[in-house]
C-alpha cells in the first residue's frame, strides 16, 4: 500500500519504520527535520509538506501531539489533497469530542475515518507491538487493520466514531488509578516491616495482583524488569500519563461520570510533574512515599 505518514516523533518514527518493513510504500512529513530526516533513514520517502504526501495514497496515519494540532492537520492539509477513496486513521491520543468532530469533518467531504489510539510505549512502538483501539464504522475498521497489522500485536474495534479515544483514556486512568495503589501498597508493606519481595511474592499471587505489580513493578530489584530498574527512565513519562489524566477528567465531565479516584490521581500526578518530575517514568511515584 501506499501510505502517507503525519507525524514522526518518538511514536510516529518506530511506527512508521514498521510500515516500511512490512512492504507498504511510506510518505513520510514532520515538522522537525530532524525527524524527517530520521524518517528517511528508515526507508520512507520524505516529504515537505503534508499535501504532497498524501498524493496518491490509499492510507493517512498521523500520530501527532494532540487535538488541536491534529484537527488542523486534517483540515488543512488532509483534505482535499488525500485521494477520495483514502482510509484516514489518527494515532494520536486526543480527546473524545476532537475526534468525533474531526471524524464527522471527514465523513461530510466523503472520507472514511478511524480514531486509532494505542496503549504501548516507545519499545511497543519500534518493536511493532502496540494494542490499537479503534473507532469508526465497520467499513473502516476492516479498512484500517490492514495498515495496523504492521505495527501491532492487537487491533481491536471499539465501536463508532470517539469510542478507541474513550477506551484509551479510560484504560489509562485506570492505569494511573492501579500504579498510585501499587505504590501505596508497596510503601506501607515496608514502613510495616514487610521485606519488599515478600510482599510481591504474595500479592502477586493474591487478589491485589494487578499489571502495575506483576508487569511493571515500581520498585526496584522486585518482579520484571521496568523502568524501576533503570532509574525510572525510559517508559510512559509522568508528563504523558497526566495529559491522559486530563483528557479523562475532561470526558467524564462532558458524560457526567464520576471518577473520584480519578481525579485524585490526577491531581497526584499534577504535583509530582510540577516538582520536576514530569520526564520520569510514571512509576517513579513510589519515590515520592518514601
Ligand atoms: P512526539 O512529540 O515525540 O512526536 C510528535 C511529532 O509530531 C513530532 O515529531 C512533531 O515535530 C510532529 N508534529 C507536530 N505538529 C505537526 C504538524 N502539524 N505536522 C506534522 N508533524 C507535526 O510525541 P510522541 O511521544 O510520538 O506522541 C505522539 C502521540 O502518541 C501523542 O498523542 C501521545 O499522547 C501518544 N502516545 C505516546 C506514547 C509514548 O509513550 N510516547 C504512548 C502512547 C501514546
């Protein structure tokens, strides 16, 4: 396929070098050359302008810093110099309502669109790994999964238009929700005097087991390896984890649920990355118990 590709940063750029693998012709534009400049290094064919890479094209993937940004690429660059019958899908993870807006935008100038947002870092990302949930019609769906295949080890279908941006953030607040306990109960097993091992060695395997703990364990030396180990660097930065956060709060709002807990680990997050911590790892919040 031939595919044009909005977007190559820390994500976008692995993504990308994935689709060049798989066979797929890659149209690559970013606004930083240096990314550009990466991207071709990687086999995809570099333009100045997102326009001309989407001449021609069967697919665009963006992938880029949020709804604002993402919303003017489309309208004004997307539209118009994409072929009629291009399938668009953003990566991006950006809000609910900026994705149904845009979804509708390109469905009103005859575009099949999908919200593709995924769960997996930088590693899931360069490793083709990543879990994609996906929003839009059945037509789109069975349009986009050839072009994830790729760069995945799931895609699956969320249901309409918004809904792969709704079940990211509310995976990632749970997330957020899970890794804040985690740490908690961590800290407290020590003050109690309880060896840190010992209490993974248990936990793991009682009804407190959770993927923060057996996956991604913030303490260093106990279960996996994670960023942990690696002085909290690498992983999901606490500055990427609290945009989440507010794109959750600011969907719950808009549907009227109630997410106390959510809002409790948002404003934890928010002090953390305001005392200068917002480029470590989001697990680094056990440092912060002492
Ligand atoms: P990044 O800042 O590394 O990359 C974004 C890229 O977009 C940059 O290279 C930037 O130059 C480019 N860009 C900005 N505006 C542009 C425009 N108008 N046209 C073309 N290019 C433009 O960010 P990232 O870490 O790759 O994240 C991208 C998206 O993926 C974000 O929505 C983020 O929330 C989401 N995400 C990130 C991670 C992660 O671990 N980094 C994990 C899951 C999801």
């Amino acid at each position: 396929m031939k595919i044009a590709f909005i977007g190559l940063g820390n994500m976008g750029g692995g993504m990308a070098a994935n689709l060049v693998k798989a066979g797929h012709e890659v149209r690559a534009f970013d606004l930083s050359e240096d990314a550009l400049a990466a991207s071709s290094d990687n086999g995809c064919v570099a333009f100045t302008s997102a326009r001309e890479a989407c001449d021609g094209v069967d697919a665009i993937v963006s992938m880029l810093p949020n709804g604002e940004i993402v919303k003017a690429a489309y309208s004004n660059d997307v539209f118009g110099a994409a072929p009629a019958g291009a399938i668009l899908l953003d990566c991006s993870t950006i809000d609910v309502a900026s994705a149904r807006e845009i979804s509708a935008a390109a469905k009103a100038r005859g575009y099949e669109m999908v919200d593709a947002p995924v769960s997996g870092g930088i590693a899931a990302a360069n490793g083709g790994t990543l879990t994609f949930m996906v929003g839009g019609t059945e037509e789109g769906f069975k349009r986009a999964e050839p072009v994830l295949e790729a760069m995945s080890k799931a895609v699956i279908h969320a249901g309409g238009a918004g809904n792969g941006q709704a079940a990211k953030i509310c995976n990632n607040m749970l997330l957020a929700i899970q890794m804040i306990g985690t740490c908690e109960a961590f800290s407290m097993a020590q003050k109690l005097g309880l060896d840190p091992q010992t209490f993974y060695d248990i936990s793991s395997v009682s009804s407190g087991q959770c993927w923060s703990m057996t996956s991604y364990c913030p303490v260093p030396g106990v279960g996996p390896q994670s960023p942990a180990d690696n002085d909290y660097e690498g992983g999901f930065a606490t500055a990427l984890m609290l945009k989440d956060l507010r794109l959750a709060l600011e969907a719950a709002d808009s549907a009227g649920a109630d997410v106390v807990m959510g809002e409790k680990a948002a404003a934890i997050y928010e002090k953390f990355a305001e005392a200068g911590n917002g480029g470590r790892d989001f697990s680094a919040y056990f440092t912060e118990l002492g």
